[in-house]
C-alpha cells in the first residue's frame, strides 16, 4: 500500500497592514492562507512555516485632532511585506487505485 500524503514546498508572497506589528503580521498570514486555499489546486492536510523574510516594514504616523485642536493624538499604521517559505501536505489522487 502507498502513500499518497505529499509535500510540496512553496514560497509565498504576502502583504498585511495593521495599526501595530503583531496586527499587520496577522494580517499577512491570513493572506497567506487565503492564496494557498485559492492557487492550491489538492486537498491541503496541513500548511507548515518554515521560513519568514520580511521584505518591508514601513511605519507611518499621522498626528489627528478632534475639532483640528482638541485631543491631539498620534496614530501608527504598520506596513509589513513578506516572503514566507511553506512546506505544504496534501493529498496526491492521481496515483490511487479505483
């Protein structure tokens, strides 16, 4: 009897945007999943990280007001860009007998 479990290693992609980092990291991941679910053409078993480079983190503050004067605050926005390596287990049909 064979196995038909297979693994296939991909890098993907992925952008996420957040007002802190563990947010735009989220966000990332959840894009991440979302592509794997939408180009993955086999029924996934199991999505495994084995590797995150982040391209791009970009900060950007924006100071806001209520009224233009009162409650004078700044707010952050987080842009992360990353390549995440994933080892991918699906199950192979093609070889399976009927």
């Amino acid at each position: 009897m064979s196995s038909h479990l297979k693994t296939d290693i991909q890098w993907v992609e992925v952008s996420g945007k957040g007002e802190t980092k563990h947010q735009a990291i989220e966000q990332a991941f959840k894009e991440m999943r979302k592509k794997v679910g939408a180009e993955f053409s086999k029924p996934v078993v199991a999505i495994r990280t084995d590797d995150v480079v982040l391209t791009q983190v970009v900060k950007e503050e924006r100071e806001e007001a209520f009224l233009f004067f009162f409650m004078k605050r700044i707010r952050e926005t987080w842009n992360i860009q990353a390549k995440i390596k994933l080892s991918i287990d699906y199950v192979d049909f093609d070889g399976s007998e009927k």
